[in-house]
C-alpha cells in the first residue's frame, strides 16, 4: 500500500506543486483511486517521501504574491493568514510539496517496476500515469495485464460451468466473465494503438 501510495503523490507532483488538501482530491478527480483516503495516509507518505529527499515543502509563487504590502492593515493581515497557512505554520493543509530530481528519477522506476502490479486498482493507476513511462515499458505493462486478465477469464469461465451452481449464481459468474472480456478487449485496443505508435516512430526516425 505504502508503495502504490507514494507512486500516486509522485505522479501529480510531476504535473505541479501540490497541499495536501489536493492530492488528496487528485487522487480520486485526476487519477480515479482511493475515494476516501484520508489524510491520515497521505501526510504520513508525505513526510516519508519528505525524509527520503524525493520531495520537498515549498512557498509556492501564490503566497509569495500575497505576502508583499497590499497598503492596508486589513490587507496585511490577510496576507499574513495566507502566509501561515500556505506555508504550514497554520493548517499543514496548506503546505505546498514539490517533487525533487530524487523524487522523479524514483517515481519512473516504481511505475516501471512490475512488483507492485497486483491488481486492478494498481493497474489502473499505471496506465494514469503512464505518460511518463517508456513506449516499450507501456508495451510491457499492457502485455502483463492481458497475461493476467487471461487467466482470470479461464478462472470465471471454469467457476461459471460448475453444473452445482444455481441459475443465480452462474449468471454472477457469466457476468464477470464477460467484464474480463470487456477489459481484454480495452487491453488489446491500447496495444494496437501503442504497437501501432512505435511502428511510425521507427519509420520516421529511418
């Protein structure tokens, strides 16, 4: 989990700046995983990834800006709550993280490095993201889903001609089998387009 977590917070820093607050809505709006992870997760894995020089806290460019004079005591004063809370000193909410050369030369290698593709979620993830790994890594991670997804419709279809199973049960399992059908089908459309990609890249590059 920790390591599937970290993957994600690395790869919406390499888009931008991130608080907690948004990473945390990033997570589920831009990346579709963990609905409701709390931040009892995240800032955890933040200040791990913080200790291990792959990020680091920043002041980001919108709190510089409302931190100069604006020439009024009132003005001032908001400024300085933006301030504390952008920075951490208030809510950590509001502390702004940057990923570091670290941080990016770590993130590719975790998303490239198949260990951690144990399931559909941490697949989904992957292909989120997979605009940072190479054309053959992208290539790869397909290839393994398909062997995957493969023996998982030998599995339903077996449990689905189970002659002890009940009209209820086998049409539960029917249904799943034809999700596994849908999901190979998505896989071999993106390997055709991916192949299809490296095949231009290569007569171009002739």
């Amino acid at each position: 989990m920790f390591r599937v977590l970290d993957i994600a917070i690395l790869g919406l820093l390499m888009y931008r700046d991130h608080h907690g607050y948004e990473i945390r809505t990033q997570l589920r709006d831009r990346l579709g995983v963990w609905a409701n992870v709390s931040f009892g997760s995240i800032y955890p894995a933040l200040a791990r990834l913080e200790r291990q020089g792959c990020v680091e806290a920043v002041t980001s460019s919108e709190t510089r800006l409302t931190s100069l004079s604006t020439g009024s005591l009132s003005g001032e004063r908001a400024s300085l709550r933006s301030l504390r809370t952008t920075t951490g000193i208030g809510r950590r909410g509001r502390k702004v993280y940057r990923i570091t050369e670290r941080g990016r030369r770590d993130f590719v290698s975790m998303l490239a490095d198949p260990a951690t593709l144990d399931d559909g979620k941490n697949f989904s993830l992957r292909m989120a993201l997979a605009q940072y790994l190479t054309p053959n890594a992208r290539v790869g991670l397909l290839e393994r889903r398909r062997g995957d997804l493969i023996a998982r419709l030998v599995e339903v279809r077996a449990g689905a001609s189970n002659e002890q199973l009940d009209s209820y049960a086998r049409g539960v399992m029917e249904h799943a089998a034809q999700g596994v059908e849908l999901d190979l089908a998505w896989i071999d459309g993106l390997l055709s387009t991916e192949r299809s990609n490296q095949e231009s890249f290569a007569h171009d590059a002739k």
